[in-house]
C-alpha cells in the first residue's frame, strides 16, 4: 500500500511541478527585464527547489566519455559484455591507438568492480571507475532495479548474487582482480572462497574490499545497531512493499528505494538541510559553481532503486544479525564457505577512519578469515580523514586511495600470483 501512495503522490503533485516550472522558466529568462532583482531570484529559486523536490530521479547516466591517461583524453567506449535479468557486466573500453599514443603500449590488468546492491545505482562509482581507467582494463556490475524485473524471471538472493559474481569474473577471463565497494564485501569474499576451494582456473588475482561490512559486529554503527536492535519479523513487516503498476515488475515483493533513501537521509538529516538553504541561496547569488555542484551530488544521491525482499532480507539475516562469514558458519547451496583455503589470491582492505556505515575495523576482518594468504600478498590501509563516501570517490581517493590500490595490484602483478591464480 505504501508504494501505490508513493506513485499517487507523486502524480497529484503533476499541477505543482508544471506550475513551478513555467515560474521557473519566467523569472530565470535572460530575456525577463527584472529577472535580476531580488525578488524576481528567489521566486526562480524557490519554484527549482519544489521542482526538486517533487520530481522523480531516474537513473542517472555513467558520462564517462574519456578518462586522462599521460595528460592526454583518451576516448573510452562503454558495452555490456555478460547480462542476465539483474545486471549488466558493463566494460569501459579505452581507444587502444590513443591509449598507445599516451605512452600506455598495455592496456593493463583487467579490474571488476563490484558496485553495490543496496539503494542507489552503479553510476554513484563514476569516480572510482575513472580511477582505475587510468591504468586498468574495467569492468563494473550494473545492477538493474528491482521494479524492473517481471515476476516471471524469478527471485534473486544473498546466494543468486554470489553466483552472479562468479559468473562474472568467469567471464572476464583469468587473472581479474576484483573490488567490492561496501555491501558486496561478503559475498565476493564468498565467491573467491568457493572458486579458490574449487581450484577454478579463473579465481581473481586479488581482492580488493573497501568500506565492506565483512565483520558488522566491529565498531558498530547507527546503521549496524539499527539492523541488530530489531527482530527480524519487523524488517518482514515494516520494510517489503509490493511494486504497483506501471512497473514490470508488478507484484514483486520489494525494500523500496525510496524507503532506503528516507533512511540515508535521515541519519544526517541538518546536513542535508543545510545543503538544501545553502543551494537555494546559490541560486539566489546566481553562483552558478556552487549550485551545479549541488545539483550534480543530488541528482546522483536522490537516484535510488528497489531491492527484492529476498536479498534484502537474507543480508540483513546473514551480514546484519547472525554475522555468518565471520562466524564460519556461511553456507552456500550446501557448502560451507571456507575463506581460509585462499592461498594465492592477493588481498587488500580499505577504510574510512570516519566510516559511518562500515566502521574501522569490519572491512580489515577479512585478513583474519583468509590466513591461507602469505603476509607479503596482504596490505591494511585505513585513510585518516574520510568517510564512507570518500573511501571510494573524491579528491581523497583520487590522491591517495586509488594509487595504493594501483600499486597493490602491480605487486600481485608481480608477485606470481597471476600465474598461479591461472594455474
């Protein structure tokens, strides 16, 4: 019922937004004699703030045209290389002329990143994706929304996605070496397992986990007691809503991208305020800098989707309240998850100390489920000045986080793990 209010509300507020945007349109055209005066700039701000407000956001596109490679732009072409009904195995290719003309003769080892599944879309990597672009052959999951999918196509899980990680580094071909940004830590570390037990000729080269709830039971956080403080029947009762029509996926029984994005909200709830005031005075000052900014964070943040109830529920269970991978109580499709049998996969771990969702300390677990691993194919780093956001985009990650990982996958390069990981 709450979803089908959602749709309802959105569509009466159809007079509101068309009235705001002839407003919007009046009093911000050049051509508008007082469009510069006072008054004339806050009506033109508040009529974008309700447009803002009350519109939907879709999903946003990866704009990523070329990446910077020698101090030269190299055109990058992007293509679906793997699909099933849940995602898209999206390569960005980099011109290989241009690419040999900026002094790159290799295109570099190849690097799956593993997007999350938990509210927002695969394009909030853009930054972490133009990162590795530098020197990497990528490969990004892009999940596809819930809603999306007919009933016909079937349920997809906690086990489904560690498949579908499997099935994509398979892929690929040997020797990737695959990053988990925040929630797939678990179940990418599961599938390394199960293919490194397996002797799987195409297990990845490395592991590279940042800001993953591999232990949640460390450090805890406010989204870490939220999920441990309450039954599981109450994330069954007050979380799982059924898509309405118009959507494909109508009847499925879903956690609502919107609800996810109330949550998220709500846990900085002044910043998000402030944010708001401070954009509507930009558009006012018609600082046009500041307010393309905004726009651009917010369009991205307020673009989420739905998550079956199956894989939110079984995360929540697994990850959240009974802590199974880290208790070695992990199972899959009747096997046990045994991380400690990686022996020749490199690994490397990555926080935030201003982590408010993974705090420091859950994604470093992993070290000490993968003992098998020699210490010289491990490295820990924890950033001394970011956050969950930061671990993976901004300026931050540009300067020091992607370097590192450059430069660990160039020692795994080295290391022979590549060649045994193909053995």
């Amino acid at each position: 019922m709450l979803y089908a209010l959602y749709e309802a509300a959105h569509d009466a507020a159809i007079p509101l937004r068309v009235a705001a945007d002839a407003a919007r349109d009046f009093w911000g055209s050049p051509l508008n004699p007082v469009g510069h005066t006072d008054s004339a700039r806050k009506i033109y701000a508040s009529s974008e703030m309700i447009i803002n407000m009350t519109r939907r956001y879709g999903k946003p596109e990866w704009r990523i045209e070329d990446v910077e490679v020698g101090g030269q732009a190299v055109p990058v072409k992007m293509d679906t290389v793997w699909s099933s009904p849940w995602v898209k195995l999206q390569r960005f290719r980099r011109d290989p002329a241009a690419l040999h003309a900026a002094g790159q003769t290799d295109p570099g080892p190849a690097v799956l990143i593993v997007a999350p599944l938990s509210g927002h879309h695969a394009t909030l990597l853009r930054g972490t994706v133009r990162g590795f672009l530098q020197d990497h052959d990528v490969y990004v999951t892009d999940w596809k929304n819930a809603r999306d999918v007919p009933l016909y196509e079937g349920r997809f899980g906690f086990g489904d996605f560690v498949d579908h990680v499997r099935s994509m580094i398979r892929a690929i071909g040997p020797n990737v070496h695959v990053v988990a940004v925040c929630q797939p830590g678990p179940p990418v570390l599961a599938a390394a397992a199960l293919m490194a037990e397996d002797k799987d000729p195409l297990r990845p080269a490395s592991l590279i986990f940042m800001g993953s709830p591999i232990d949640a039971r460390l450090s805890p956080t406010v989204t870490n007691k939220m999920a441990e403080d309450r039954p599981f029947t109450w994330f069954q009762q007050q979380m799982i809503y059924d898509v309405p029509l118009p959507y494909f996926g109508f009847m499925r029984k879903v956690y609502p991208g919107f609800v996810q994005l109330y949550s998220f909200m709500s846990m900085n709830e002044t910043m998000h305020r402030d944010a708001q005031w401070r954009y509507f005075e930009d558009l006012v000052k018609e600082d046009g800098d500041a307010a393309d900014k905004h726009r651009e964070f917010y369009d991205e943040y307020l673009s989420v989707l739905d998550m079956t109830e199956e894989f939110y529920l079984q995360t929540i269970d697994i990850v959240f309240q009974k802590y199974l991978l880290p208790r070695g109580e992990l199972t899959h499709k009747g096997r046990l998850v045994r991380p400690d049998l990686i022996t020749d996969i490199a690994l490397m771990t990555v926080e935030g100390a201003h982590d408010d969702i993974s705090g420091v300390g859950q994604t470093q677990a992993a070290h000490g489920l993968c003992p098998g691993i020699p210490d010289d194919l491990k490295e820990l780093y924890v950033h001394p000045d970011v956050g969950h956001y930061g671990v993976f985009n901004g300026s931050k990650f540009r300067r020091d986080i992607y370097p590192r990982a450059r430069d660990f996958i160039r020692r795994a390069e080295r290391s022979g793990v590549r060649s045994a990981a193909a053995a």
